[in-house]
C-alpha cells in the first residue's frame, strides 16, 4: 500500500496515494501513514510545513494539546480516497503551493462512480457547507447544516451513464476546498458516491468496490516560472476493473 512517486520537483513531489493509506497521524493510532513513507525516502522534507494542534481530555478532564507532525503535506485527501497529492520538499516550495491553493489557483480533478442517474450532462453544485446537526463526522450542504455555513462550489461532468441508469461515472471539480465537498455536494443531488459509508450507508458497492469509488485524477497549475504543469495519476485496480463492468 506504498503511494506511487510520479514526478520529483526541487520543492515538491507529485504523488498517487492508494485507498487506505491515511495522510498523516491522527495523535491516536499507530498505523504507518503517508508522512512516514515519505521521510523514508526524503528525510529533508522533516520540518517543512505547519504542525497541526489538536485538544484532547487527559485522565483528569483537562485539556491537553498535541502537536501533529505533517511534514510536507500542503493538502489532504481522504483516507479511501486514492489519487494524485501535491507535497512540499522544501519550506519555500510549501510556502508556494500554499499560496496556490489559497488563492483558488490549483485544478483538480476527480472521477467517481456515483449511485442513480444525473439527467444533466453538466451542472454545478453551488452550495454552502456546514456540520451535520445529527453526525458529528458528516457535513452537510444547505440551510440545514450547523455552526458556520461556508461557500463551497463543484462542477460535475457526466463522463458515462450506465444504461440501467442505476449508476453515473462523472467528473468532478471543485472550486473551492472543503472538507468532504464532493461527496456531501453529490449527496445533496441524491446521487452519492458509490461505496461510500458515511453518506450512503447500507448501499451495495457495486462494481466490487468495499472503499468509495473516488479518485483524484489530476491536478494542474502555473510553477515559479509560470509554466503550467499538469500531472494525472493511473487509475488504481479497483477503478480499471469497475471501469470495464461499467462498459
């Protein structure tokens, strides 16, 4: 379960994380994550970027805060979520490409299977994000989400239906850079990705899919030398195969 390296800048990798590798720790489990394999192979990226604070209760009920190493890591994907990954070798190429996603000027694309049939062939998701007032992991599109609504926007191409119109390989691209945006923004179209237990729980994977069947497909930008750069990552085994059921 080892990410792919696709291509080694001076101040940046470019990445495909498989499903199933966490980025980075959460304070709590022991498991080998992202960061880890990582500074096996580049041991100067130990200290680049920012650390992340988190609080948690100690035996006595006080507040205890833990200092979460994140070395190199500018963006996250989901756990399940295979794909490509920006990472910085350097603290001035994280300082870049912070800026870059800052300002809305980084690209991403992602395909997913997702359940039932979207009619439009193109349509853009212009909802805000807030928590969901009955799970504490979910956030929720719309009005009826909690705490402090946030702008979030997705374009959705159609890429394949299938011809039961049970299922729709589609595009997605977000705009804007929340947690969960594409999968609680198809939610909100009733059409939630495949596989994908915590917003379409108890549905059949389909396809032979037992992680959700999102993968972030590209990523594209302007560099330093205001050159774009575009890099795809393969799909993985799950996602070739579904690709050939689908067909």
């Amino acid at each position: 379960m080892n990410p792919q390296i696709i291509k080694e800048e001076k101040d940046y990798l470019v990445i495909n994380k498989p499903a199933g590798l966490v980025v980075h720790s959460d304070g709590r489990t022991q498991e080998k994550t992202l960061c880890d394999f990582l500074l096996e192979i580049y041991p100067e990226i130990d200290g680049v970027g920012e650390p992340l604070k988190i609080f948690s209760k100690n035996e006595k009920g006080e507040d205890v805060e833990k200092i979460i190493k994140r070395p190199g890591v500018v963006h996250r994907l989901d756990r399940e979520t295979s794909g490509v990954m920006l990472v910085a070798r350097t603290q001035d190429g994280f300082d870049f490409l912070k800026e870059l996603f800052k300002n809305r000027q980084i690209e991403k694309t992602y395909h997913a299977f997702v359940y039932g049939n979207i009619k439009e062939d193109e349509i853009i998701i212009n909802e805000p994000i807030g928590r969901s007032k009955k799970d504490f992991r979910q956030w929720l599109a719309g009005g009826n989400a909690r705490g402090k609504l946030r702008p979030a926007e997705t374009h959705v191409n159609i890429l394949k239906r299938s011809e039961n119109k049970k299922t729709t390989f589609i595009q997605a691209m977000p705009k804007t850079g929340r947690t969960h945006q594409i999968r609680v923004h198809l939610k909100s179209v009733n059409s939630p990705i495949v596989a994908d237990g915590l917003y379409a729980p108890n549905r059949d994977g389909l396809f032979g899919f037992n992680r959700m069947a999102l993968h972030a497909y590209s990523i594209k930008f302007l560099d330093r030398d205001n050159k774009e750069k575009e890099f795809v990552a393969e799909y993985p085994k799950d996602f070739k195969e579904a690709i050939e059921k689908f067909k």
